[in-house]
C-alpha cells in the first residue's frame, strides 16, 4: 500500500494525492494551483495510469482543491467521485467560473491550452457525482475493499476530512481544518480514535497567533473601527472569497446590525461571484451545522448587490460597507477595480482584510503598503495612493498550528503526512513532531515519490 503526492509543487496550490492500495486507487482531491498558469497549475495526472482510478473524493470546493476536477475525471472514465451534496454545488458553480475566466486569460495572457474544460463537459460530468452524508461508512470502490467515511472539517459549507479504512488499515486525510468554527458555521467534528496513517494540512505552521486572541474580541475590534469609518462619513471596503468568507462575513455584519454595533440601515453591496455562492448557502440551510440555523443570508439581510436587474459598476457612495471578492484582491477582480476606481484615495474610507492574501497579489501589497504609498493594483495600469486607513483582521478559516499539533497527538498515527502548507508551516510542524513523538515516521512528502504505508 502507498502515498504518493500528485503535486506539481510542494506546498499550497493543486492539492491532489493517491492512496493505492494493491486493489484500489483512490485519489483525494484535484486542486489548481492559484500562482500558476497553464500545465504548471495543474497535479501531475501522469502519475497515475489513464483508466487505473477507482474512484475519487473531494473534500471542498475551493479551487486549490476542486479546479482540475474534469481534467482528472477525463483520464479516468469509469471512476466517481464522492464529495457532500453541498461540495458539489459549490464546486460546479467555482468550475463553470473557471471557465470563464480560463477563456479570459486564454485572449489576454495567449494560452493556448485554456480553457482545460468546458461548459458543456462539466454538464456531463456531474452525473459522476456521488453525493455522501457525514459519518455514514461506504464504501469507495467497486469491490468495496476500502470503505469511507466523511467527517465535518469546519472549513466552508460542506467541507470534509475523510477516513479510509482498508486491510485493517485506518488511513485520515484532513482537507481542510477549522477547530474553532466561524460566526456562521460551527467547528470540524473529527473521529479521536487512532490512526495508522494521517495525512494533514499545516497552512498555519508558521503562524503564531497572539496570546490575548479571542474571536469575539476580534470581531469587536472590526465592528468599532467599521463604526469609526461610518460615523466620518467614510465607507468600507472589505475584500473576501466568494465561498466561505463571503458569507461568515455577512452573517457577522448582520450581528453588527441587531446589536447595534453598527448602524442597522447601512447599505452592504456584494459583487463578484459571492451572490451566487450565498444562494447555495442558503440552499443548504438545513443540512449544515450553523451558529443561527434559521438565518437565510440573502432573505434575512437587504443587500445592495447580486440583483439581475443592477447594471453596470457598484456604485461608490459614503457610509456604506462593500463585501467584494476577490480576498486577495486579484487583477480583473470586483474588489481590485473598485479599490483602483477612487476608493484608495479617499482618506476617510479603510479597507479591511479578513483572510489570508498571499505575498504576490495585490491585497498583500495594500497590506505592506503605508499611507501615501502609491501601489500597483493592476500591472497594465498606473499605481493608485494609498490615503484611506487598511487594517488586518483574523478571521482564519484554518485551524491553529497548535490546534492541528494537539489533534496529531490525540490520534497517535504511526505514519504523518504534512502537506498544505509553505516550506516554513512544514518545518515548524516536523521540529514538534521529532521532539514529541519521536518514534512517529513523520514524512513531508515528495512529488511523485512513492512512500510506503
């Protein structure tokens, strides 16, 4: 029985692994990688023989997880994939979005190879889905010699870890892990009974958060500073991912309101891709685990955005707060055009960042940047002046370097995975690994390398 990473890089970006146990090959997610363009984006699929997949599991629909999902799927024609109901829509809507913005890049970057699937082949496709409950055991592939089970990972809506058992093996892979929870969803129910292998995310390794952290205290800390900006006359602008961070902030905007925080009329837009992601949210209100579970987002709260009959640009106006994706504010985004288009220089507006931005977008240039600054939103476009306030708030929807340390320890596995994470996050886990668990095999996985189970 092997492991065997089908990365293209190690670290975060097309997360997809394969599990072959001698009678089956199940292969775990297939992610695109966010940094790169074209094949270099991709897992490398020939690592494992056209035709020789039995079946397939996704744990979420992040893209970093869930874009290449066609690509792996064409290879091998008789397999599924087995995902929640809630991970399959959000997936084929991040999918036929992607389509989209492959064929924009395919005109304006000249790459040829995009899109890598279609419209039309994501239609067929989704007869391939196999729809599974948490902790309800089935079994993987056809001769049913390895049996699953899903797990809530508390990341986004639907999201799983999922354990494999087989040979009298127990083998956990995490996905994507949040202990504490959200304002909207709760936290990750994970099994507590040992394992023999663990494969796991380390995205926080290098992170240490503050000792006075507290969420709540956190989400008092954004509520002020909004209410400082709207009490000047100023607006907000509050970069977020269209699945996940979209809605966790919405639902704590609307607390904001009924505790009066922050007033109760003020306008919040959404753009981008997000209203179509809260509608599946709300769609899946009763299958979920949910802080207030009679909340509908887009029922509930009078948004100022995601009507069909709105055209043209978001309108800028003061007092208002504007929840526009993308997070890390990303060129051709809703929130990169909006900052670039007056925002940037109105020195009583802020923005404020609520999740990770990594080091070459935008959204980390903004962060890095001091007031009078000027910074490059757009590479085909002037810098714009940073002269309204930015702030950074912590809102992960990754659990805690020593959150996923403790869950280590707690399932004793014989065997670790650290995957999903920089170079640095990897590190930090393997050097508390060797000192508490010494006689554990800690291994950070290789690229097409076979490991041994």
């Amino acid at each position: 029985m092997i492991f065997r990473s089908l990365c293209r890089h190690a670290g975060i970006g097309a997360n997809s692994y394969l599990i072959d146990t001698g009678k089956a090959r199940i292969v775990l997610d297939s992610g695109m990688h966010p940094k790169h363009e074209a094949e270099e984006a991709t897992p490398h699929f020939e690592f494992v023989e056209e035709g020789t997949m039995d079946a397939a599991v996704l744990t979420h629909a992040h893209l970093d997880h869930t874009g290449t999902v066609p690509m792996l799927m064409r290879r091998h024609p008789a397999a599924s994939i087995f995902m929640t109901p809630a991970t399959a829509d959000l997936g084929m809507a991040m999918l036929h979005n992607s389509v989209n913005v492959m064929s924009s890049k395919r005109i304006e970057l000249g790459i040829a190879e995009y899109p890598f699937f279609t419209h039309e082949e994501l239609e067929e496709l989704e007869s391939r889905f196999e729809h599974r409950a948490y902790e309800r055991p089935f079994d993987l592939d056809p001769q049913g010699t390895v049996r699953a089970t899903f797990h809530d990972a508390g990341h986004i809506l639907g999201s799983v870890a999922v354990t494999l058992e087989t040979q009298g093996k127990k083998i956990l892979y995490t996905g994507d892990l949040n202990f504490g929870g959200h304002t909207l969803l709760k936290g990750a129910l994970m099994p507590k009974d040992p394992v023999d292998v663990l494969i796991i995310e380390t995205t926080r390794g290098a992170q240490q958060r503050r000792a006075d952290y507290t969420r709540e205290s956190e989400e008092m800390r954004l509520a002020q500073q909004i209410r400082d900006v709207l009490d000047r006359r100023g607006s907000v602008l509050i970069p977020v991912f269209a699945i996940g961070k979209t809605q966790e902030l919405l639902t704590m905007l609307d607390q904001f309101k009924k505790k009066k925080l922050i007033p109760r009329k003020t306008p919040i837009y959404i753009g981008g891709l997000s209203t179509k992601m809260t509608m599946i949210y709300d769609r899946h209100l009763k299958g979920s685990r949910r802080n207030f579970p009679d909340f509908e987002i887009l029922q509930d709260m009078e948004l100022q955005a995601g009507s069909k009959k709105r055209k043209g640009p978001i309108p800028l106006h003061p007092g208002c707060i504007y929840a526009l994706s993308s997070g890390m504010m990303s060129e051709n985004t809703v929130s990169n055009q909006f900052a670039a288009q007056g925002f940037m220089e109105n020195r009583k507006n802020a923005i404020y960042f609520v999740g990770y931005t990594d080091s070459a977008t935008p959204g980390a240039r903004i962060k890095a940047a001091v007031k009078g600054d000027m910074v490059k939103l757009d590479e085909r476009l002037p810098a714009v002046p940073l002269l309204c306030d930015k702030d950074d708030f912590d809102f992960s929807g990754h659990a805690t370097r020593e959150e996923l340390l403790d869950y280590i320890l707690q399932v004793k596995p014989k065997t670790t995975f650290l995957v999903h994470g920089d170079d640095d996050a990897v590190a930090w886990f393997a050097e508390q690994l060797r000192e508490k668990m010494p006689g554990m095999k800690t291994i950070v996985p290789q690229p097409g390398q076979d490991y041994e189970l």
